[in-house]
C-alpha cells in the first residue's frame, strides 16, 4: 500500500466513525428541521483535525502535503463516505 491508499483508508474509516456520531449527537438534541444543517456542519468541523493527523502519522511535511493535496487524496473520499454513512445511520 502506497501513501495515498493509506491516507483514504484512514479517511474512510474515521467518515463512518464521525458519521454514528454526528448522527448521534445531532438526533439528541431534536432541532427538528436544522438536522441536515447542523449535522453539515458539524461533519465539516471534524473532518478538519484529520488533516493535521494525518501530517503527525505518516510525518509529513508542509512541502508533501498541503491543504489542496489534503482535499484530493482525503476530504473528498471523507466527505462522501461520511455522507452516505450519516444517511444510513439517520434513516436506521
């Protein structure tokens, strides 16, 4: 496994995590119709800390991966498993 596999691994694994506990969290506090917003913005706000952990584990540097490199090989393949997970966790 090269680099870029692990880091989609990494990614996909942590989207189903986030995804149970945005469902979880948002489901608790029953804001009625703001769910799919805040459930939005939360997944956002904890895809964020990945890149930096992702940086730390495979010791990255500023050069090898920067934040447009971060999007491509991390936060779209986190973005879209976390989306489709939410969706079967809410609906479940």
């Amino acid at each position: 496994m090269d680099i870029d596999q692990k880091i989609g691994l990494l990614h996909g694994l942590y989207a189903i995590v986030v995804a149970y506990f945005t469902d979880s969290i948002v489901a608790s506090l029953n804001l009625g119709n703001l769910n799919l917003l805040n459930t939005l913005a939360l997944g956002f706000l904890l895809a964020y800390p990945m890149l930096f952990v992702t940086k730390w584990l495979f010791k990255l540097s500023k050069d090898d991966f920067w934040f447009k490199e971060w999007l491509t090989k991390g936060f779209i393949l986190y973005f879209l498993t976390w989306l489709m997970m939410w969706a079967v966790f809410h609906n479940f």
